[in-house]
C-alpha cells in the first residue's frame, strides 16, 4: 500500500498568489479525507495566528479516514530538544504524527546552519527521539537530499540512518530545488532502501523545477519508497510540487500499486481546489483536464467511436473524468454524429454532412467551437428543425456617454417580440457596466418575465480576439462567453468586425443553450 502524504495546505500555499482562510482550509482537510488521502499536512502550528487557529479547530474535526500531520524543524544548534520551543508546540499539538525537516547537505551546513557534520546529525536524532517521547509519530523529511547524495552519499545516507534509529517510522527523500532526474532518484532510492531497517518506510516528495516532479516520484517508488507526497494540482513554489492528480492514477493504473485514493472523485477534487483558490483550470492536465480525453481530428474521432481504446490510455470515468469530442475544421462527419447523440438529436448522414461543411465555413470565418459546445448544439437543432427561438429581435441599441464629470455610462434597450408562437412586444432599457453588460441587462428584463429560469444562468468568463491584427479598430474580432447553471457549464461564440455583435450573438447563443438544453421552455 502506498501512502499518500498531501502538503497543499503547507508546500502549496507557498505557491504565488496562494492564499486561504481558516475556515478554507478546514474545507480542503475534509475534501482531502473524502478523497482519501492517508496524511494531511496542515502547517507549522507555531508559525503564526493563522495557522495556530487552524490546529485549535482541526483538534475538534472527525476526519474520516486521514491523520492531520503537524510541520517543523529539527532543533536549533545548542539547545537541548526539550528545550526548543518551536519542538515543544510538536509535542503538545494534538496532531498524531509530526514531520520535521532536517539538513543532510555541507552547503546547507556551512551557510545557513552552520553547524559541523557531527552537530547536525545529533540535532537530527534528539528531535526524533523527543517527538517519539512525547507519543508522535514521527517522520523525517530530509532536505535537499539528493544534493547531499550526490555530492557525499555516505553522510546523506547516515542523516536518514540516524532518524530512523533514533525512532522516525518514515524518512522522506526530498528534491528540494526540483533539479533531479528520474535515474538518479531511482538509484538514490535503492541505496537507501538497502541501508534502513526493513520496517522503516522510505518516502518521496519531489519539487517540479526541471519538469520531472512526478516522473522522478514514480521512479521512487519503483525503487522501493512507499510513501509519496505532493500537492493538488501540483501548485507550489516556484514551478511547484509534484502533482497528486497525476501521480496517483499513474500509481493505481499504471504500476498497479495499491493506494487508499477514490480515484473516481479525483476530477471532482482537483476543480474543487481550482475553485476555492480562484484559480483557472489547467484544461490540459493529466487525467483530471478538460482536454485530457478530448478528440478533435478526424482519424481520432473515428477511432474513438469505433473503440475508445485506440485513442485513450484509459477510460476517462476511472479517473472521474469524461471524454469531450471537438469540433472543428479538422473535424470528420462522426464528430458531428457524437455531438449530435450526446445531446440527444437525430442526424442523418447528409444532414452530418452538411452540418459538418458549414462548421468548417464558418471556422474559416473566425467561428471557434471547439470551445463553443453551445453554439454547436444550436447549430445542430437549427439544421434538423429541432429549434425555437426565445423571441424574435426587433432592434437593440446601446449608448455609450462620457460625463463632464469623467463619468461614463452605458444604456441599452432592446425590442423584441416574445414569445414567438403567441408574440408580444417588449421593449426594456437597462444600464450596465459597459456595453456588453447594459445588453445583457436589458435581454434579461425583456424576458425574464416569459422565461423566469433565464435569472439561473450567470456569465462566468469573456474572451475577446482579434482575428486579422493588422486591420487595426476594423478587425474580425471573436467574442466566447462561458456560461453556467444547474452545475453545468457551456460555450458560445459570435464573429463580428463589431465587437458589441460579435458579443450579441454568443450572448443570445448562451441564453438560448442554456434554456434549450435544460429543458426549460416547453419547446
């Protein structure tokens, strides 16, 4: 059994930008418990109020399934263990199990501690053997390990030695500045392995700088470690952690290695922690990435709808994820059939076909829906007569006003005629900030009142291009708006050489998918 050791709320919170409440950070111990992750690092309990708060309400919480695992150092030179305050707070943290970080490389020694070689490994052994004393258990993350090893690995070696003899159940082996490659964990990992006693865990926790933090945490394992620690979507300093959302499944799937980990709430998890931390989504991401089974050629959308198997390493719903086919001018007929069965619209071959034809018209036009699942949907139901519109437009305006005062306002209104099979006309006005908002405003007061569930949906992003830069305020631009409602989430898209149409039609787009697709009129 592998452990899965997780340190967002510590090593992930270094990250820039990287910030959480108290009351945040309780949410990711729970989520992190739900997934199944064995230890949660929450922090230094010693370091600030912040974090001293956190371990008063964690002292309180039912985890589920982890252990809370308190952070510090070994003792300071030239004091006793018992005596260092900063060990103490250790002892008397209610955390089961205390990590704390220790030296084993001279530049290390020389500069930073400076302490002697012999110095530095009794510090290591009386802070183990207090924190055993006081109950712990106890877990020795040696820092820049792989520097010392290189560099001297008999003394690296009798660091990690020295915890595990003086009680430490684990010793970690850390890639601190990221810089090792696969091979040399591998045989730093076996050498390790070979000199503790049989019944002390070996441990991995890889920094990502050289772009190899999971590859180098998986040729851990395979050399013998049985713990492996990282961070949620790998965020972390500098170019992060190893990422747990890649490393896990490639554990379970790949070498077969059992873990406690819920792996089909693996993509689940790792949006959550996008979300609570404000952060955009890497679509790109291993296994947990929007894009991480989407299809867009030709020859792959056929594969895959003969076999998914001939394009995906593995089925998208072990690791909680779903497989996206995208459109495009790269597209063949069977994406447009995929497309058309997952939302449940019958098309024939002529009418994929066509579809298909207009799709690449219109990309060559600027239209993008690989991004615009939406808008393809529309387009789809416009083609086999599976379509109503909410109203029909009569006319929109905006005006856009400078005051004297340096104030600038918008007002919009919009004329329409709703809705269509018994029409009435309305005709709404509605400030907002900027253009594009006073339009929305105005849409929504128009018809909200025919279509109350339109309040449900809300804008989420707005993406504006230019498609032909050196046509300067004339350009093609191409606006895509995200959408959500009912924990759903969808695309739209609108060309224009004006902005203001170009964001009217994704805007119609947006509301008309988001009514049609949830079943809310009675179309």
């Amino acid at each position: 059994m592998i452990e899965v050791y997780d340190t967002t709320l510590r090593d992930g919170m270094q990250g820039e930008g990287m910030s959480l409440s108290v009351a945040e950070k309780l949410r990711v111990a729970h989520k992190l418990d739900q997934l199944g992750v064995d230890v949660i690092e929450a922090g230094f309990p010693s370091s600030n109020p912040k974090e001293l708060e956190l371990f008063k309400l964690l002292a309180a919480e039912d985890l589920s399934h982890a252990q809370i695992a308190a952070f510090g150092m070994t003792r300071r030179r030239d004091v006793s263990a018992a005596e260092d305050p900063a060990l103490q707070i250790l002892a008397d943290c209610f955390a089961p199990v205390t990590t704390i970080v220790g030296k084993s490389w001279s530049l290390h020694l020389e500069k930073v501690v400076k302490v002697s070689r012999e110095e530095n490994v009794a510090m290591i052994s009386d802070s183990v053997r207090f924190l055993r004393g006081a109950g712990k258990r106890v877990i020795y993350d040696a820092e820049h390990f792989f520097d010392a090893y290189a560099e001297d690995r008999e003394y690296a070696i009798a660091c990690v030695l020295a915890a595990a003899q003086a009680g430490a159940d684990t010793v970690v082996l850390c890639d601190t500045n990221g810089g090792s490659l696969p091979g040399d964990v591998e045989g730093a990992v076996q050498q390790v392995r070979a000199a503790l006693p049989a019944e002390v865990r070996v441990g991995i926790h890889c920094h990502d700088d050289a772009g190899v933090g999971v590859a180098n945490s998986l040729a851990a394992v395979q050399a013998g470690a049985t713990q492996v620690q990282g961070t949620m979507n790998g965020y972390g300093e500098r170019c992060g952690n190893a990422n747990l959302t890649t490393v896990i499944p490639n554990l379970a799937l790949k070498l077969g290695q059992e873990t406690s980990v819920d792996l089909t709430s693996l993509t689940t998890t790792s949006g959550f922690f996008n979300e609570i931390l404000n952060l955009t989504p890497n679509a790109d991401q291993p296994y947990v990435g929007r894009n991480a089974f989407a299809h867009k050629g030709g020859m792959h959308v056929a594969g895959v709808n003969a076999d998914p198997a001939t394009f995906e390493h593995i089925d998208p719903a072990l690791v909680g994820n779903q497989r996206e086919v995208l459109v495009s001018e790269l597209s063949g007929k069977g994406t447009i059939l995929s497309h058309a069965s997952r939302a449940g619209i019958h098309v024939d071959d002529a009418t994929a076909q066509h579809v298909l034809e207009e799709v690449k018209e219109r990309e060559h036009q600027g239209y993008h829906y690989e991004a615009a699942d939406g808008s393809l949907e529309l387009l789809l139901r416009k083609e086999t007569g599976d379509y109503q519109p909410l109203f029909v437009l009569e006319s929109w305006r905006v005006i856009v006003e400078k005051r004297a005062d340096d104030r600038v306002e918008t007002e919009a209104t919009v004329k329409l005629w709703a809705p269509p099979a018994e029409p009435k006309r309305y005709v709404r006005t509605a400030e907002g900030n900027g253009p594009i908002n006073a339009l929305d405003a105005a849409l929504r007061l128009a018809l909200v009142e025919i279509y109350p569930d339109l309040a449900e949906i809300e804008l989420a992003n707005f993406k504006v291009r230019i498609l032909d830069g050196n046509h300067g305020t004339e350009a093609i631009t191409r606006v895509l708006l995200d959408s959500h409602a009912g924990g759903r989430e969808w695309g739209a898209v609108g060309v224009s050489p004006n902005v203001i149409e170009a964001s009217w039609e994704a805007l119609l787009d947006s509301l008309e998918y988001g009514m049609q697709a949830r079943k809310l009129t009675e179309a």
